[in-house]
C-alpha cells in the first residue's frame, strides 16, 4: 500500500487514513489530519452518516502510533478488498 496524500484538515496531531470506493481500484488511500480526537472521530461521524452513498474503509488513532494505526489499516483494506493485493497476470 502506498499513501497517496495527506490532507491537514485541521493539524497532524490525529490522523484518519481512508481508502474511499466500495470496489477500489488500487490500494492508494488519503490520511486526513486534525488536532484533536475529536475532530477526528466527527469526521469519521461525518463519513459514516453518508456511508449509503459511498464506501469505505478508515480507521482513526493519534499520529504517535501511526505505525501500528497503518498496520491495522493495511489489514482492514486487505480483508475488505483481498483482489487489490492479488498478483496481477497470475
């Protein structure tokens, strides 16, 4: 998985990488930015609310363990779409 940007919503305190799209296309996802907890989990509220339009796959902790937020991120995303870390031509 490789990061595709991180947008600073509000600061870099507490981050919530997304993989947006019910059947995504590659395994390139946005990690958002706030100050505070708070902040993040409304977003994920916010995210949640029109989940019916859209999917999705996020997780939300504070950057200090970003390491192991990703790791469980990658883990979501692989369980969620298995075909995105298939071998291509295989």
């Amino acid at each position: 998985m490789k990061e595709e940007r991180f947008i600073n919503v509000t600061g870099t305190d507490y981050i919530v990488p997304v993989l947006w799209g019910e059947h995504p296309e590659s395994p390139d996802y946005i990690t958002y930015g706030f100050e505070t907890k708070s902040e993040g989990i409304a977003f994920i509220r916010g995210v949640l609310e029109g989940e019916g339009w859209n999917d999705y796959v996020g997780i939300e902790g504070p950057r200090t363990n970003q390491k192991r937020l990703l790791h469980t991120f990658k883990e979501a995303v692989q369980e969620r779409h298995p075909y995105l870390f298939e071998e291509k031509g295989a």
